[in-house]
C-alpha cells in the first residue's frame, strides 16, 4: 500500500480535509485538528452551527455567509450560504451533509447554484455549509464504495427545498 500513498503534502492535506468535514458535520463534538506540531484548526464543539462555522473556516467566511433553513414535509435543511457577493472560484466551499454525514451531490449543487443563477458572476460559485435532515429510507448511501455519494429516492422534493432554501 506504501506505493499507492502520494506526497507527505497531499496526504496531510486530504487527512485535514476529512478532519474538517467530520467538524462541520458534527458541531456538538470538538475536534481539534495538530499537523507537525501545529494546530491547524479548532472546533469548539458548543452545539452551535454559527460559532463551529467561524471557528473552522474563519472569519472572513463566516461573515459572508448567511442563515438559511426550510422544512417540506419529513425533511428539513437548515444552515449557511454565502452571500451572493462572498461568490467562490471554486466549489470547495460547498458542504453537504444528510443525517449528519458528509456528502457529494451533483443534484444539490445544481439547486443550491440554480438558486444563485443571476445574482452571481459567471464562473463563481456559492459556498454553503447546509445540513439536510430526513428519515433513513429516503436516502441511499449505497451508491459508491466511499458512501459520500448518495441517491435520493424523492429527488425533486430535495431539489426543491435546498434550491428555495437558498
């Protein structure tokens, strides 16, 4: 397996990518993330969404980013993004998480970017921390080996909410 591992750079990089993640994800847990000897972030594990969101990811961030929440039915999403002048290069801002777990979803991408169409400049993309809650069944983590992607078996309604939400 040694052979399969990339630079010491990238894989510390992509173990505080994960670490970040497991983070945001869970506000009410502290995680405090040490690199050589350096801590490069610290959750303070409150409970609270707002303060988990300026401790990780700044305060320049955190002070673009506006409160967001929506309920249809049995799902619910609630959360932050930014606002449209705070626009990102990348995507990398974006996360997403249903029932607490992380998640990659084109389908949400799509709703929450639809949802900034013409506010935004072209080539610039919003960035979200939005947390989705809905029962275990309308949601399938079984799509890819890695489970960060998953398929929703009510699709449009998820479209819908995350994309009026925003």
């Amino acid at each position: 397996r040694l052979k399969f591992l990339k630079s010491d750079r990238s894989e510390a990089a992509a173990c505080e990518l994960t670490a970040l993640r497991c983070a945001l994800g869970h506000p009410g847990v502290s995680v405090r993330f040490i690199r050589d000897g350096q801590e490069q972030f610290f959750s303070p594990g409150d409970g609270r969404q707002d303060s988990n969101l300026y401790a990780l990811l700044g305060r320049e961030t955190a002070n673009g980013m506006l409160p967001c929440s929506g309920r249809d039915g049995d799902m619910s999403v609630s959360g932050f993004v930014s606002s449209p002048a705070a626009g990102r290069g990348n995507r990398g801002q974006q996360f997403f998480f249903v029932n607490g777990r992380f998640i990659r979803s084109q389908l949400l991408q799509t709703a929450l970017e639809g949802a900034y169409k013409n506010p935004l400049l072209p080539g610039r993309y919003p960035a979200c921390v939005l947390y989705l809650e809905m029962s275990f069944g309308s949601v399938d983590v079984n799509v890819h080996p890695a489970k960060t992607e998953v398929k929703f078996s009510r699709e449009k309604q998820v479209f819908d909410l995350v994309h009026y939400t925003a």
